[in-house]
C-alpha cells in the first residue's frame, strides 16, 4: 500500500506553496474521486446457499456497486429478478442458486485519516491524474498565491482523463470475466 503524501511534490509542481495538509487534504479527495468515478477497486466474492450475503468491504472504504453475479455455472444472473443488493452491500439471492459469485466495487469513505494506505496501482501508475485534481481542487481556492481558474480548469480536464483511463482498464480487467451473451435478433 502506498501514502498519499508521497504525492506532495507532484501537487508543489501545479501549486507552488502549498502547505502540506492542505495538499494531503486534497490529495485525499482526488483519491476518492478518482477510485469512485475509475470504479478500478474492484472485488469478487463468493456466497454459498444460507450464508449471509454481506459482501466483505475493506477497512476505511464503502461499497459503491455491484458490477455483475454469476450462479455456479457462470450464468450471469439479472438484478432484481434473480438477486437483490442493499445500500450497505448485501447481496439476496431470489432463487435457489446453490451459489454466486459477486463482482462489486468499493471506493474510500469520505474522511480519511491521517496514515491512509491507498491502492498501490492507482498511485503508481496514475500519480499525475491524482495530482491533478487535487491542484484543481487547490487552484480554485480563493486569495492563494496559487489561486488560477483557467490553470483548475485545465487540471480537471487532466483528472477527468486519468479516472477515464482508469475506468477502461477496469472494465477490461472485469470483462474476461463476465460471460458473452448471445444476443437475439429477430
């Protein structure tokens, strides 16, 4: 797992004299931003028949969705006709499924401390993406020395594209995955 902080410099290139937590601060929120919109924290988990469907949720994170559930053939199964899913992350089978499997994702909750240990993919090989929304963040903040709304529009758009790219590779990762349905042409 990797600290945010260890992207300070990145946001000290976009905004010269920022303060530390303030770019930590920043930092965190792009981080969210960037694992909720990417939807690249995937997980898979499987729930025998009579077991409580409570999908497993990492610490210091929230579940956001269910991509897909296949039964024990790998027959993709259809939302709120063969299973249900709670806000908080439970999984209902309808049927008699004797067992599913649960593609889902989960995001960072909304305070994080201090110590936070992110995704050691996404701060790797989108340190700049995160970078840049937090200055986005940072270059809207009023009566800074780094204060500049056409420099934050641009860092969006840097941001928007990184959790865009993020957001590709995860689908492609899940898409191995999920069977291929015939589709009907009539």
């Amino acid at each position: 797992m990797a600290q945010l902080s260890s992207l300070i410099p990145l946001v000290r290139e976009r905004c010269g004299g920022v303060l530390d937590q303030m770019a930590k601060d920043q930092l965190g929120r792009a981080y969210q931003k960037f694992c909720y919109e990417s939807r690249f924290l995937a997980r898979i988990q499987e729930i025998e028949q009579g077991q409580d469907g409570a999908l497993v949720i990492d610490d210091e994170h929230v579940f956001v969705s269910v991509d897909f559930v296949l039964d024990a053939n790998g027959r993709e199964l259809k939302s709120a006709q063969d299973y249900t899913v709670s806000t908080g992350g439970k999984v209902t089978a309808l049927g008699t499924t004797a067992k599913l499997r649960v593609f889902y994702h989960i995001a960072p909750q909304f305070m994080l401390p201090n110590e936070f240990e992110a995704d050691n993919t996404i701060v790797n090989r989108w340190a700049d993406a995160i970078a840049d929304g937090a200055a986005a963040n940072l270059s809207m903040m009023p009566n800074t020395q780094w204060t500049d709304l056409s420099k934050s529009d641009y860092f969006k758009r840097r941001f928007t594209d990184g959790y865009r790219d993020a957001f590709q590779v995860a689908i492609e990762a899940l898409g191995e995955q999920r069977p291929t349905q015939p589709r009907v042409f009539f």
